[in-house]
C-alpha cells in the first residue's frame, strides 16, 4: 500500500491546531461547567483530523479529501518544531480526557489518539525525518509522481490544483536535501547500496521528456467536453512545468544522492549500526507489530514457523503423489506454465482469481464493500523496485480501490503466488479491510484511515487462507503458491529480526532464504533493510487472527459463527492487536450471553 501519511517513514508528527482562548471582559458569576467527556473526545478527533489533512495533502488526496489539493508536504526542518510543539498540545489534551464513562466508540478513539501521537513524537525525537529518502516507493521522490494516478481530473480547477503541485515540487526537492543533509551530520542514513538504486530512479523521471514523463500523464486525461481553449492551455502548462521545472529538481536531487549522499551511506545493513540503533529498532518493533514482542521472540517464533510450513509443504508434495517437498517442487518449478507469456496474463490472472472469489464473499461476511476494485499494472517509473500492492479507493467510491501489480520482466515472472496475492491484496484482503473501514456508519474519519501495520498486513495475509476455506487453490501447484506465501512471510520473521538485531550481514540474509525458499529477491531482501519492522506485521498479525478466531470456537462451541467473527473484526476499524484482542473477548462474552 502506498501513500499512507508520512510520519510512518519520516518521523514527523501530525496533530490539530491548539483552540485559541478567547479572552473574556469580565469573569462570570459562576464557572462554566466543563464540556462533556463525549464532547472533548470529537473535538479532538475533528482537530486532529483537520490537521493531519493539512499536513498530509497528498494523502488527503488519496482519501478523496480535496482542499489542499493544490499543496505538497512542507518536508523543511523548520517545520518540524511546529509540529513538535502541536503534537505534545493534542497529546496533552488526550490524555486529560477522563475515560470512565465513555462510550465504546469514544474509548477507542482516544486510546488510538493517545499512542498514535505518543508514536509520532517519539518519532521526531529518534529523529527519522532526517532520512527522507530510499529506493522504497514510499521515498518522496517516488510518491510525488503518483499524484498523476490518484489526483482528480475531471475540472478545469482541478488540472490547474495540479499544475500548482507541479510548481511547488523544486521546493520540495530542495527541502528533502536539506532534511538530508542533516542525517548525514547525525549519522542517520540509508546503506550507500540502496542510496544508489535510487539515482537511477531520479534518472527514470529527468529522461522522460514531454507528454512521456510521468508527471506528465494526466494530459492525456483531459476531458473532450472541456472548451478547447483549457484543453491547449492546461496541456502546454502541465509539459511546460514538467519539462523546466520538475525534471531539473529531479536532476538537482539526482546529482546531491550521486555526488554528495550515496557515497556518505551506510556501509552495515541493520539499524543497528545507527546512532541509538537498539532503541530504533525496538520502536520500530513495536510499532509496526503493536505487541510488546522482543526481537528475539519475534526470531524464534520466525524460526517455528518456517519449520512448521515446511512441514505442511511436504504433506502437500506426498498428497500430490510426490515422495518428498523437492521432487515435488523440481516437477512444478520445471513446467513451461510456471512463468507469464505477457504482461497482460498477469492481469488477467488476477482478474480472474478475484472475480472467483467475489461471489463467494457472503459465505464468509455479513459486511461487504460498496467501493469497486480493479487491477491495473504497477506505474512504469516505479515498477522494478516494486511490490505488487493496493491503492485504496475514496470514500465515496468515485475513484475504485487498485491493486497495483507487478508485470515487470514477465518471462521470468513466477505465477504460483499470484492467486494468494490476488486475495491478500484484493478480496478478501486489503480492499476488503479497508473499504469496510471507509463504508463504515459513526467511524470518525481520522480512524477509517489508519495503518496499524499488524492489525492491516495480518488481516490480509489470514485473507489468503481463506480462499482455502472457500476451495479454491484446486491445483496442487497453486495450493504450494499459498503455502510458499505464507513461509514468505515467516521467513521475514527470521531475516528483519537477524539483519536488525542480530548484526546479519545482506548476505547471511539471502544465504538464509537461500536455504528454505530459493533465490532469495534482491527487491525483498532491499526492503527489509530499508524499512525496519514493517515485514514483522504479516506473520504476527495473522497468528493473533487465527488465535482469536481458535479462542472464540473453543469458548463459543456451536454458536461460533464465521461470519459474525469476521465482521467482528472488520467492524470498528483498524486498531492495534491488543485492542483486537479485547474487542474479540467482549464479543466472545456477549454471545455467551445471549
């Protein structure tokens, strides 16, 4: 998923703007009595949402909210005080807020805001908004061109909201560098290895010329029903703006990363080999898992898994009529249908492994998504550092959720995961989950939209069991597809907690890979090193799924229902494990309740 707000990369902290008091002549008779504890709950779930709005502006596109659709993050470090400062205000005011007496839904919003703004400014104080970029999508320099995909273009106001995007970004080019040069001075940046994966990005966007560049692409866009006079007009300006203004900050950027940052990156891959490395990466364990796990559990509970899957593996490969997993995987690793004829097999593929899973959604849930979704290749200036992935869709359905996929080099593109893949980011996975969230009634809109990395990732990976449960994967080799998923996952366990924690080296982490599921992907084992503890979230999230869904048929018996479980755990919105976990228990306690 992309585009999710910036402080889960950057360490900059979102909060609402502090209400102003307001002076008054003379004191009153009586003191006014203090706002209710509902009151103050909304109030500060409305700030904090028009502030993340606000600071978030190409994510607030994203969701469909399009007042600031004319601005870019200010990513400057000046700025970073002002956000300091107005994070410690709202998080103040959260946790003023007395909890007895609220309701549920009022509970819960001011739990999340507590840790979220808690999370953000000990973000700012570890300082990771001084390492802005890396060759992951999530880097500035490869989010800005998505505005071109996920902006509107339907009004002459809207194209000239973009063209004034466009203008801005030398500015941002110019702040990112500055941000960058400060990590140098404390020490905090990506290993040059990664750093030089990206000069050639920033190339991708400096050669394309004219109406070829990415950020060029919403020329072809304009509506037919426009007056030809706007049509030439918001034509020429938007090449005009690319061509002498965007390619030269790209090619500014390009030249510092070249020149200037690469050669001072990091020589060890882990975070630990950076100032206050141990507590960095036990931050980010925690948030990205939203357990207390240590790194070491989280390696031996890696360590279990894989064994495990392994095993299922080879029961698989016996069932097949093979002796043993490598007999079985030398015959399907063998077949020509293996790897993809064209880019546009892919697409179909997983056209197809939705559209037979979408008629099947009601055995499973009582709550369904409104918003469509569609399948569309990965944007071509991103797409061979890319993962396949889910671009949601607004809240009011005018734009359908997306899911991105990887077409990139399709002969030697391996198919057997893409049936899994289409459920972890389709249905019932990623636009499931967050559809759902936005469709949801009295769900304030500041957490429809959050990314609680364990609770979003864990759910779409349980989501690829499900077509299972449904029975699909017939074929024996697209079932070891699913099982080949799962150990990916729980291979990530093992190789994020070892390069982190355990002072891997890269390539202990691919020999390691090498081991259980070769080769080793270059891109994945890259982006575990860039975005520590982010990989974490699949395995540990989905384990806590099947957990609650264990604890809720042993205790529930013949009244467990499938369908209420999963919307259950749908139907408040994204929260952190230990929240689900609590939420699921009162449930559990209802039933048996009657």
């Amino acid at each position: 998923m992309n585009l999710v707000p910036r402080w889960e990369f950057l360490g900059v902290a979102l909060s609402a703007l502090l209400v102003a008091t307001v002076a008054i002549a003379a004191a009153p008779a009586t003191k006014p009595a203090d706002p209710p504890a509902h009151e103050l709950v909304r109030k500060l779930a409305d700030d904090y949402w028009a502030f993340f709005l606000r600071e978030n502006p190409e994510t607030a596109t994203l969701l469909g909210e399009y007042k600031y659709n004319a601005s870019l993050t200010d990513y400057s470090l000046a700025h970073v005080d002002v956000l300091r400062s107005e994070t410690a205000a709202l998080l103040a005011r959260a946790e003023a807020i007395d909890a007895q007496g609220l309701s549920p839904v009022d509970r819960l919003d001011r739990q999340l805001l507590v840790r979220n703004l808690a999370d953000q400014l000990e973000a700012i104080r570890l300082r990771n908004y001084e390492m802005p970029i890396s060759q992951m999508g999530d880097s500035v320099h490869l989010r800005l061109p998505q505005l071109a995909t996920i902006a509107p273009f339907d009004s002459v106001a809207h194209f000239e909201d973009y063209i004034a995007r466009l203008e801005a970004i030398p500015t941002v080019i110019d702040q990112v560098i500055e941000g960058s040069r400060a990590g140098l001075k404390d020490g905090l940046v990506q290993p040059r290895f990664l750093l030089e994966k990206t000069v050639a990005q920033c190339t991708a966007v400096i050669d394309a010329a004219g109406p070829a560049n990415p950020f060029a692409a919403p020329v072809e866009r304009i509506p037919e029903s426009m007056p030809a006079a706007d049509r030439k007009r918001l034509r020429e300006s938007i090449i005009a703006v690319v061509d002498q203004k965007v390619r030269p900050a790209y090619s500014r950027l390009r030249t510092f990363i070249a020149e200037e940052y690469a050669p001072r990156g990091r020589i060890e891959p882990g975070i630990w080999s950076l100032p206050d490395g141990e507590a960095r990466y036990r931050f980010a364990i925690r948030t990205q898992t939203t357990t207390t796990m240590s790194a070491e559990q989280i390696h031996e509970l890696g360590l279990a898994q894989v064994a495990e899957l392994e095993k299922q593996i080879t029961a698989l490969a016996r069932s097949a009529g093979y002796p043993d997993r490598a007999s079985f995987e030398k015959a399907v690793y063998s077949s020509p249908s293996l790897h993809a004829t064209s880019r546009q097999q892919i697409l179909d593929n997983f056209r197809r492994y939705i559209g037979q899973m979408e008629p099947k959604l009601p055995e499973l849930f009582g709550l369904l998504p409104k918003n469509r979704l569609i399948v569309t290749s990965v944007p071509a200036y991103m797409e061979k550092e890319s993962t396949t992935q889910y671009i949601p869709g607004t809240p009011d359905g005018s734009r359908p959720g997306q899911v991105w996929v990887v077409t990139y080099d399709y002969a030697t593109h391996d198919v057997l995961d893409d049936e899994a893949t289409a459920y972890h980011e389709g249905v019932p996975g990623h636009h499931m989950q967050i559809s759902i969230a936005m469709e949801l009634p009295g769900l304030h809109p500041f957490h429809r939209t959050l990314y609680d990395n364990a609770y979003v990732e864990g759910w779409a990976l349980y989501a690829e069991r499900l077509g299972k449960e449904v029975g699909f994967y017939q074929d024996p080799a697209s079932d070891l597809g699913r099982l080949r998923s799962e150990l990916y996952r729980a291979l990530r366990l093992v190789a994020d907690t070892g390069v982190h924690a355990k002072h891997w080296t890269r390539q202990q982490m691919v020999d390691y890979w090498n081991l259980h599921l070769a080769p080793a992907s270059d891109a994945e084992m890259d982006r575990y090193i860039a975005w520590p503890g982010q990989a974490l979230g699949y395995k540990v999230g989905q384990l806590k799924i099947l957990e609650l869904r264990e604890r809720a048929k042993t205790e529930l018996g013949p009244r467990f229902d499938i369908k209420a479980f999963h919307d259950e755990i749908l139907g408040a919105g994204p929260m952190p494990l230990d929240l689900l976990d609590a939420r699921i228990s009162d449930w559990i306690a209802r039933v048996k309740g009657g």
